[in-house]
C-alpha cells in the first residue's frame, strides 16, 4: 500500500499562513485508540503554497501501522500566538483512500459494458422481431392503443359498446348480447367485435 496525500490549509485570523512548520503531535488508530509510535517514519507535512500544506500518510510503513486500517492524526500548526481553533487540525486517514479513483473507474467501466450489454440485447430482440414480421413500432402502437382504451371514455347505444380514446375519438365498437346470444343493452354477457380503428 503506497503513501496517501492530503491537502489542508493554516489560517490565522482567517487569513492563509505561510512560512510555518506543522509537526504530528499524534497518530491514533481509529477502532481501539491505540497510539502510533515512530510518527517521523509514519507520516509528513511539506508546505505546497499559499496558506496550503500536503500531509503524506505512509501506509507502507507495516512495522508501524500493521494491521491498522484507520487512523487519526492531530497537527500542530506551530505557533504559540495563534488561536487554538486554528493552531490544531485534526485529518482522518483510511488505508485504503488512495484506491478510490481506481475503484470508480472499474465501476464506470463496469456500468458502460452492462449499458452496452443491454443495448445488444435491444439489438437482438428488435432484430428477432423483424425476422417474424413485427415491428418494435408496431409493438409500441399497441400499446399505445391498450392506454388509450383504457383511459378512454365509452358509451352503450342500441346494445353496443362504444369505446373512445382520449381525445373522444371512437376506437372501437362492439355488440352486446345477453348468454342467450340475444342482442342487449342490460347485463350483457359477452361483447362481440364489430369495427375498431387500431
């Protein structure tokens, strides 16, 4: 496991301060409070610029971190004249932070061959319902048509069934009869097709 880089700032009074020299008070592992000796060979603070400083975490140090996986690191700014607030600073390291960009590439990757995956499967089954005459248009059509019978409004006149789409347009008319097979308004038993526009 290489080096871990973080990047933080030192402030006083608010304003960015440059030119100074923080050390590692102390390195606690995170799960049972354990103190991290050897804190020169664990980790160190180089000024970048502007106010900002880079902490490097050394995980490949296994003789001092061993089986640690998290830990926390109290910085001293080093200054006596400054507040408190601003002189500590306190930065949570995990072993594992560098692998991040690499885990999220292989799962961007992993989401675009799955992506890709599906759209050859689109690609079979339009092209399996070209060979048997159907088209995926007429598939949606269809369907289409189920919503707009559905939604729609319908009217029984003269012992007929007569649905309309949404816009009032009749779709569909069908005769009525009775279990007798006789022709009615009342109670039908069943529905008969005579004339649809889908």
């Amino acid at each position: 496991m290489a080096s871990v880089n973080y990047i933080f700032a030192i402030t006083n009074a608010g304003t960015p301060f440059i030119g100074q020299s923080p050390i590692i008070d102390s390195i606690y592992d995170a799960d049972s409070g354990a103190a991290i000796a050897a804190i020169a060979a664990t980790a160190a603070v180089t000024e970048l610029g502007g106010g900002m400083y880079r902490l490097e975490v050394k995980w490949d140090n296994a003789a001092a971190y061993g089986a640690y996986n998290k830990v926390g690191l109290q910085i001293d700014a080093d200054n006596g004249a400054m507040a408190d607030s601003e002189r500590y600073i306190f930065i949570e390291s995990w072993r594992y932070d560098d692998t991040f960009p690499v885990d999220v590439s292989l799962g961007v990757t992993s989401i675009e061959n799955k992506v890709d995956a599906q759209d050859t499967n689109i690609a079979a089954i339009i092209a399996g319902q070209a060979a048997q005459g159907v088209s995926l248009g007429i598939v949606l059509t269809d369907v289409g048509s189920v919503k707009q019978g559905l939604f729609g409004s319908w009217t029984i006149t003269s012992n007929q069934l007569v649905m309309k789409d949404l816009s009032g347009t009749t779709i569909a008319t069908f005769d009525l009869k009775d279990s007798d097979g006789t022709a009615t308004s009342e109670n039908p038993a069943s529905r008969e097709l005579v004339s649809t526009t889908v």
